[in-house]
C-alpha cells in the first residue's frame, strides 16, 4: 500500500515539487542529503567538440568559470539534468531516458559521438560509468567538483527511503540503520547495487531516474505492493 512517510537523500529546499506531491497525497516528507559539494579550480586541457554533464551540479560548476561555445554539442545523463540545463537557455543534442541504467546510457551515448572528441564533467569519486565506454584519445575526464560523504543521524523511522546516489547511501549508513520493513527506492542501478551490499530490504529500482518516475511507483508499485 501507499506509503504514510518518505525519506529522500535530497535536502529540502531541492524538493519543492516532489514535497507538494507528497502533501496532495496526505504522505509526510523529510528530506536530508549526506553529501556537500566544493569546486575545484580545474580547467580543459584540450578542445572538445561534446561537454557530457553526469549531474546538475557538474553544470554549475562548469558555467560558472567556463563557456560553452555555440559550435558545441552538449550532453547529459538523464531528463532531469537535461531539464535544469535546458532551464538557462542551453540545448541538450543527447540524453537517455534510461539514465538508471549506466549500461544502456553507455551504449547509446557511445554511438551517437561517433568519432566526436568529449569533455565529461565529473566529481572527483564518480564511477566513469559512461567515460570509462569512451576510448581515452577521445576523451578528456575533467575533475571539477569535490563530493565529500556528511554524517547525519536521522531519529525517525521512514516506511519507504528514496536513496538519491550510492555516496548518499554510505552517508546514511555511516549513522543509521534501515528498518527491516521499510521499502527502498534505488536512484538507478549504481545505487541499487551499492544497497544490495548492505541490505536485505526489498529494492525497487528507478530506470528513468526522475520524479515523474518516482511518484508512480509510489502511487502504482507500493499500492499494488509488486
């Protein structure tokens, strides 16, 4: 059945539409993230002729000190960072809409570039998932942002946690334990993998990884308990 409580990886003010949903839908919502972010001061070393964003926050580290040229192709992993890149008037030319599925998104992206240079843009503990398909002559991997794991203890219980990101997932654990009956939301298969170590809890993951996503399953596969 329908959830009563949700606990999500993301902080509060990032959750205005999803906190509204859960309200509309009578569903108590706390939102913490375990992860802070700091810039680093590095730039591209050689011109690329894709910039491949894995995260909103790699986007805004990136615009904030650098130009994307109007002759670049730009592109992303996933709707909801296309979304957010789209939001400042930029065009997204790829994504995929199976963002939980680094495989497939490797694949896809793979084929599409083509024989096209790119720049990904990464965190300094990202898994190169996508990067690593990418033969290194076609590649520049630019470090431009710090992830460091927080610490939080979290004294409620929830009836179903949204885990946003396999670090977010080792942040929660470094305090805090899962109930045994609560219901886990895994944001794509890197995180779904990270849990599958640490919890015998029943697991559903997102394949698209977006909102939209998320609040079916909480409407439709938690109601029908598949």
């Amino acid at each position: 059945m329908k959830p009563s409580t949700v606990f999500i990886t993301k902080n509060m003010e990032d959750l205005e539409d999803f906190s509204k949903f859960c309200m509309d839908q009578n569903i108590k919502l706390f939102g913490k993230s375990f992860i802070e972010f700091s810039p680093t001061s590095n730039r591209l070393r050689t011109p690329c002729d894709v910039y491949f964003f894995s995260s909103k926050k790699g986007f805004d580290y990136f615009i904030q000190n650098q130009v994307i040229e109007r002759n670049k192709k730009i592109a992303c992993l996933g709707k909801e960072t296309k979304n957010h890149i789209e939001s400042f008037g930029y065009c997204v030319d790829f994504y995929s809409v199976s963002a939980g599925n680094p495989v497939k998104v490797s694949i896809e992206f793979k084929e599409w570039l083509n024989d096209r240079r790119v720049a990904f843009i990464l965190s300094q503990i990202s898994l190169k998932s996508i990067s690593k398909e990418i033969p290194s002559t076609q590649k520049e991997e630019l470090i431009l942002y710090h992830t460091q794991i927080q610490n939080h203890k979290i004294e409620e219980k929830f009836e179903m946690y949204v885990f946003t990101s396999p670090s977010n997932v080792r942040g929660f654990l470094l305090s805090n334990e899962l109930p045994a009956s609560a219901k886990i939301i895994a944001w794509g298969k890197s995180t779904e993998k990270t849990l599958q170590a640490t919890t015998n809890n029943k697991i559903i993951t997102l394949k698209e990884s977006t909102f939209d996503e998320l609040k079916k399953v909480i409407l439709f596969d938690f109601y029908l308990d598949i």
